[in-house]
C-alpha cells in the first residue's frame, strides 16, 4: 500500500477552521484545545513559532508534517477529526449516508462555500479532489485505488464513492491523508505545479507570501463560508529549529506561540505569568523490535521475557517526563477511533515471570545489544531497559549511532533490539496493524516492523482485523484478538504512547485547537487586546 | 599592477576551493547510511530507495558522483535538494543576505568599539584603565559565542524588552534592529583580538623616532595618536582582522542558530540534521570562496595602507 511509504513522523491534517464554530465546546474545553475564556476579538496577526520550515507542500509527495499542519490554514477536507480524535464531525460535508454492506457512500456538500478566489464549492470539485489524489501512485491515498469502483457527482451538491467490496473505513480515510478539497476548474487550468505556488482553497487564510527558511504570512480569506470568522487578520510563523529560541521568542513577546516545546521544559514553563503551556492530543506509539532473524529472539519465551522484565511506567517518567502513558496495547491512545483498548493491558511489569521463563526457555548469560538513534528519549530508554533487564540476568549493551546508521542498520535488519515508532495520520487503524503485523505489508516493507517476525496466528488476527464488516461495536472484538495475538508473540514491544504535544502559548492567545492528526483549527483562534 | 595581482591570487584561490569540495565531498561520502533512505524513511520500499538513489545519481561510484559535482559546479550549477525543494544555489542565494549583513554588522561593531579601546589601552599602558581594557578583552575571549548568545538573551533582550531575540524583521531597519544582539555576540571575540592586535602594535608605533619627533614638533596627543600612532599601528591589524575573518562566518552558525535568523548558517546547521548533503556541500564551499576572498582583499588594503608593501 501506498502510505507505506509515508515517513513516521508523517502527520494528518484535518484541519479546519471552521470546525471551531461546528464544535466550539469541544475546541474551547478539555484536550486538544487552548484556553479559551472571554469573548472573542476580531484582528490582530498570531506570529507562531515554528520548529521547521515547511520542506515539501505538495499535499501528494509530502512527508513532512509541519506542511500537512500548514495546509489547515488554506484547505479543507469533508469531514474532520474533532480535537480529542475520538470521533468525526461534519466540515465541507454536512453530512452522509452509507449502505449496510459498506460499499456506496453518499455525502451531501455544504451549500454556500466559496474558494478563496471568490468560485463556489460543487460536489465536483470535491468528486475530482478525491479521484485526483487517490489515482495519484505517489499519493498516500493510491491504496484505495484498486478498491474503488467509481466517485461520481450525481447533484450539484451530492458525492456518491462506490467501493468494490466492503471498506468500513473511507470517513477515517477522507479526514485525514491528502483529502483536501481543491477547485477543479483552477487547478486544471493553472496546472499542478503553478496551483502549489498559490494554494487556493476553502479554508480561513490564504498563503500570502513565503519566504523560506524564514517565515510564512497567511491573511484572512475575504470569502471564508462561516460567519465571522476567522478572528485574526493574518498568522506569520517564524521559523526557529532552536527549542529554547522558540521559547525565549515567546517570553521575550517576539512570538505568541511556540510549537513543539520539549518535555523536560513543560513543568518550568507552565509556572511563568503570562503565558501557559497547552498540550495537543497527539497519537504515537513507541515500540522496541526484537529482531527475531537469529536466536534467542526468535524463541518467543525469551521475547514475552524481555517484555514482562520492563518497567513501562517508569520508561515513560524517564522519557516523556510523565507526558505520556505506559504502553498497554501496541495500538496507541488516545482510545476511539483507532480500536485501542489500554484496558486488556497487554504488557504487565512481572520481573519474577521474566526470569522464570528465561529458564524454561533455557537460556543463562544473555548478552544482547540495543540499537539507539541520539536522543534524550532514546538515551533515558536505553538506561531504564539496560537496568531492568540486568535485574533479570540479562546484559545489555548500548549502541547509539547517527540516524543514517540506524537506518540503515534497521532495514538491513543488523541489529539484535531498537527502538522505533509509529504515528497515526488518520483514524484508519488498519495501516499500522498490517505495519507491524504483516511481513510483506508492501511492496518488499517493512517485515513486521522490521521485526521479521512471522507468525500465522499474528498474521491471522490482522487479516481478521483489516478485512471485517461492521459498526465500530463489532469491530472492536476483532481489533482486540489483533492486539492480543500481536501481545502473545511479543514482537515489536509496545514501551510508551506519546500522548500530547507540548505547545507554548502567551496568555493572549484563545482558541488554539489541535487534534491528534496534528490538525488545527486556525478560524477560531483570538488574540485578547 | 594590481589587476594582475589580483588575478593572480584568485588563480592562487583555485587549488584551495578543489580542496574544500574534495574535503566536503569525502566527508560526506563517508557518512554511514544511504542517504536515500533517510530521505524516503523506514517505511519505503526497496524499488523506491533504489529508484531515488538512481534519480541522484547516489548509486553511481563517489568517484563519478564527484566528477560530476564538479561538473555541474563549473556550470555555476549547486545542484538540487531534494528536502528543500529547489536549487541548492536559489537556497543559498536566498540567505545570503542575512548571513552577509550579520557579518558587517559584526565587523562594523568589532571596528567601532576594537579600535578605541585598544588605542585607549596603548595610550594609558601599564595604568588601571589598560588592566581593566586587558582584563575585558581576555573574558572576551574566552567566552564562547553561544553562551554569550543565551546570556545576551536573558540578561539584555528579556528584561529590557528593546531588542527581538529571533528572526530577521522586514526592511533594512528592522534588520539592523533584529541583528543587533546577534552581531553583538558574533563581535564580542572579533573585538578582543583588535583590541589586544591593536593595543600591541600601538606600543610598538610609539616607541618609534618618527613618533618622538612629531611630539617635539609639539602635536597634541590626540592629533599624535590619531596621525601617526593609529595609522601605523593599523598594519597588522588588517592582517589579524583578516585571518579572524574566517571565524566570524563560522560564528554566524552559531548565532544564526540561537537567534534564530534565517540565514546561511542556519541553513547549514538545518541541512546537517536532514541529511541535506547537496546544500551542505554548497555552503561549505560559498564559505571557503567568502574566507579566500576576505584574506585577498586583505592583502591587497595592507599593500594600500603600507607602500613598503609589494603583493606577489
């Protein structure tokens, strides 16, 4: 499939903007939003504090996730993730009916919507975007190719996609990836390219200039389809790689909002008047890949082992600074849409077990090497499993090399155990099971998580997984035999969930909405006088 | 005359600039890993990690790829990032300007307060304000620049709230705004070594007979220091200020990077944490012609300065 090629840090926009007003309970209270308290005021220009530059705004050959969050301010898909992830809410569409066997659905367009440009929104527009980007073979959304038997525009405000057999997933699909609506007319006029240097589209900002390595200015979009918004009359973001830059620029006033604050700041700065720390939903999961090509990992007694002799809660303390959550399934949270279930916990912490079945599995004097990239997260990893295997007799050394040397170790599988991760970019769950489950998941990628683990039963339980029919309820026991059997054979090992993003904020700064597909709500962001 | 020297220290340039992108090219050929992979991620295929090395030419021996960097060189022609999206020249022609500012700024920094104090120093050798200058000017030096940098913030730009900590600003004042503190921690070492270069030549002017005799000739101190004792004392100055040259555009990644200003050495430090080598490679080798061009000009000012001086 095509999103395998997606990088891990990849992330989803679902953007929008206008979802604020659609939801503003959920963007002004709980996770994945920013305080939100007083009315609302109109003006101003939000400078924002970027970690990276956008390197790649092509919505189909685009691996980098700062430019998917960027798109939110210009584009917009049908549906949206709300900001806790857990379920999908109206946005280009206003709503929508699928058939009981999962095969047509139909969507019905938002009325009244205009392009930046002044052009009204159709069901064509939104027809060509989906086929445009799904035919695309470098375009994440290509897996749906061969499933799909026609997307049509039966009414001027009508979508119908047919799918050849049953595929339960589309709504998750079409919120996130590269389902942006486009004008059809501009782009097939202008050309791919030209389009890409001045984006056009329905969101609450156009993209204005861009000078790279430097800033980004979007203004408000004069033809913007909700009433009174957006708030502000433009966002610049400035491009500052340096954490504790971003962090001064905040305090120092020269910017309202720091993006991607480390962990070890998150306590100090949540104490400082005049600004606060907000931390976004975000859906990562880190896991340690044993590599089960030589013994004694291809026992699976001594994987269980290794597993049940580490301590999750304390990795995670160690790592994310309490900002996350021990690993209990391999699936991550937040829990919802991606059929997580934390409460099978999965990976108990049981050193007595671990010894006990590095006897029955008759193994004494294990020396083993784990595989790190540099990093502080790595590194606290990499100290807390050394100790707590060593306090169930087994040795290990530590092996941190340059992220090319990972890499390149990782997919010649030349290592014995390393650490890797996975980020959701969609709802759509079955990605990462067939990823981590599946040996040729595609296309020569990627052995089980580089694990080259080979299991019938694991292998059973994900096509189980990713080819049942039914409501999420039904679903939810299929998903659960997937992450019990991916539990049983102990490979890759589930440490710890990356559950926020810590982000900078002045006290000025209301509305600020985020969720765990790293799509934010810019129309509904406030700057107070 | 001076043409001719010119060229002939820009052709004397030449074998020194092969030498930096042999040197670029070879450190990064020998960087472990595939590049292609990194740039693809974990999660690529093997055809598509072959089929982007073969687009870059990274499967081809290093030997060949260096030929044809060379090449593509002798074109005017930097070649492609694949992360940036553009033309390693168009990227670097973008930055240029911040990263070319800063430098003047420092420099003009450096000058303007380097020269008082060390004709101040000279002028009251062995007296507490030359022990107090002597003493600055070595914590100067010993001070790195990113320290000074972080402590410019949080001492100077925090508290006072005058001066922006990050970015570029728009138009040239607000450069001259953004880049102040900036240049004023790239300076700080650049000040020390013409104020020690300079307090020492000074010295050394003032003990000479020309200088006893425009005294007899009753000039003031100042019109002396200013006539005779600075102008003389200048010459190696130059020469220092030329070779300290190099380290101040080696500064600038530093400062660039905490300030936050998008310039060349920002981009430099950008393009190592991605794997970025074609625009590495184009930066190290605009520094290197930038530094061999800084240490001509300075030859050339020293032979202006001193018609004793004959440049070969």
């Amino acid at each position: 499939m095509r999103i395998s090629i997606r990088f891990l840090a990849a992330a989803a926009v679902v953007s929008l903007a206008g979802a604020v007003a659609a939801c503003s309970s959920a963007a002004t209270t709980g996770i994945g939003s920013a305080r939100s308290s007083g009315q609302p005021v109109h003006g101003g220009t939000l400078k924002v504090a970027l970690y990276s530059d956008i390197q790649n705004i092509n919505p189909i050959t685009s691996e980098d996730p700062v430019a998917q969050l960027m798109w939110g301010n210009w584009w917009q898909y049908a549906v949206y993730a709300t900001p806790n992830g857990q379920s999908l809410q109206p946005m280009l569409a206003t709503s929508w009916s699928i058939t009981s066997d999962y095969k047509t659905y139909t969507f019905q367009i938002r009325p009244g919507v205009e392009f930046s440009d002044g052009e009204a929104l159709t069901a064509e527009d939104v027809a060509w975007s989906w086929e445009y980007m799904i035919s695309q073979s470098a375009a994440q959304m290509n897996f749906l190719a061969p499933r799909i038997a026609s997307i049509t525009a039966p009414g001027p405000l009508t979508v119908r996609v047919v799918f050849k057999t049953p595929y339960p997933y589309f709504l998750d699909d079409v919120s996130g990836f590269e389902a942006v609506i486009m004008p059809k007319a501009l782009v097939e006029k202008e050309g791919w390219s030209a389009y890409l240097r001045h984006p056009v589209g329905t969101g609450p900002f156009v993209l204005t200039s861009w000078q790279r390595g430097a800033s980004i200015q979007v203004t408000r979009n004069p033809h913007y389809w909700q009433h009174g918004l957006p708030y502000l009359d433009g966002i610049t973001y400035l491009v500052m790689p340096d954490d504790q830059s971003r962090i001064t620029a905040v305090e120092s006033g020269t910017a309202d909002v720091a993006t991607q604050i480390p962990y070890n700041e998150v306590r100090s700065l949540s104490s400082r008047p005049g600004m606060y720390v907000a931390n976004f939903p975000q859906s990562i999961d880190w896991n340690m890949v044993l590599n089960t090509l030589d013994p004694p990992l291809n026992n699976v007694l001594v994987r269980r082992a290794i597993s049940l002799a580490i301590n999750r809660a304390e990795l995670e303390q160690a790592a994310l600074y309490g900002n996350g959550v021990a690993a209990k399934t391999f699936l991550p949270d937040p829990a919802g849409l991606t059929f997580a279930d934390p409460a099978l916990n999965l990976y108990p912490y049981d050193p007595a077990k671990a010894k006990a079945l590095l006897a029955q599995a008759g193994v004494r004097n294990l020396h083993l090497t784990l595989l790190l990239e540099p990093g502080q997260a790595e590194a606290a990893t990499g100290a807390v499993i050394q100790a707590d295997l060593a306090a169930v007799g087994i040795h290990l050394s530590l092996d941190t090399v340059s992220e090319t040397s990972w890499l390149d170790d990782l997919t010649s599988q030349k290592f014995q155990l390393t650490t890797s991760f996975w980020q959701d970019i969609s709802p759509n769950p079955i990605n990462q099971i067939q990823y981590t489950m599946v040996p040729d998941y595609a296309a020569g990628c990627c052995k089980a998580f580089w694990s080259s683990l080979n299991d019938p039963a694991v292998i059973a339980a994900a096509q189980a997984a990713t080819t049942a029919v039914g409501s999420h309820a039904a679903l939810q026991p299929i998903f659960n035999k997937a992450q019990i059997a991916e539990a049983q054979a102990a490979d890759p090992l589930p440490l710890y969930n990356d559950v926020t993003t810590p982000t900078l904020m002045s006290s000025r700064v209301h509305g600020f909405a985020e969720n765990p597909y790293d799509g934010a709500y810019f129309a509904g962001i406030w700057l107070a006088s | 005359m001076t043409f001719a020297v010119t060229g002939r220290r820009l052709a004397q340039g030449i074998p020194v600039l092969v030498g930096v992108t042999l040197a670029t090219f070879a450190l990064t050929a020998l960087i472990p890993g595939n590049v292609a992979q990194v740039l693809l991620g974990p999660r690529a295929s093997p055809q598509q990690v072959r089929a982007l090395a073969a687009a870059y030419g990274l499967n081809q021996p290093v030997w060949v790829q260096y030929g044809r960097y060379l090449a593509r060189l002798a074109h005017g022609n930097f070649g492609y990032s694949p992360v940036l999206d553009q033309n390693v020249g168009t990227a670097i022609v973008q930055r240029a300007p911040a990263t070319l500012l800063l430098v003047a700024y420092a420099t003009v920094l450096a000058v303007g307060l380097g020269v008082p104090l060390g004709m101040a120093a000279a002028r009251r050798a062995g007296r507490p304000a030359d022990h107090a200058i002597r003493l600055a000017v070595v914590t100067g030096l010993s001070l790195p620049t990113f320290w000074v940098a972080v402590m410019l913030i949080l001492f100077v730009a925090l508290p006072t709230r005058m001066f922006p900590v990050a970015g570029y600003g728009a138009g040239f004042i607000a450069h001259l705004g953004y880049l102040f503190l900036p240049a004023l921690a790239l300076a700080l070492t650049f000040i020390a070594v013409i104020t020690r270069g300079l307090r020492a030549s000074a010295l050394h002017v003032l003990q000479e007979p020309y200088v006893t005799t425009a005294r007899m000739k009753g000039l003031s101190r100042g019109q002396l220091m200013r006539r005779h004792v600075l102008r003389n004392a200048l010459l190696p100055v130059v020469t220092i200020a030329g070779l300290n040259m190099a380290w101040l555009i080696s500064g600038t990644v530093v400062v660039e990077t905490v300030f936050a200003v998008p310039g060349m050495g920002q981009l430099l430090v950008n393009s190592v944490l991605d794997h970025d080598y074609q625009v590495v490679q184009g930066l190290v080798l605009v520094f290197a012609v930038f530094v061999v061009l800084v240490n001509i000009a300075a030859d050339l000012l020293y032979a202006g300065l001193d018609p004793r001086v004959v440049v070969r």
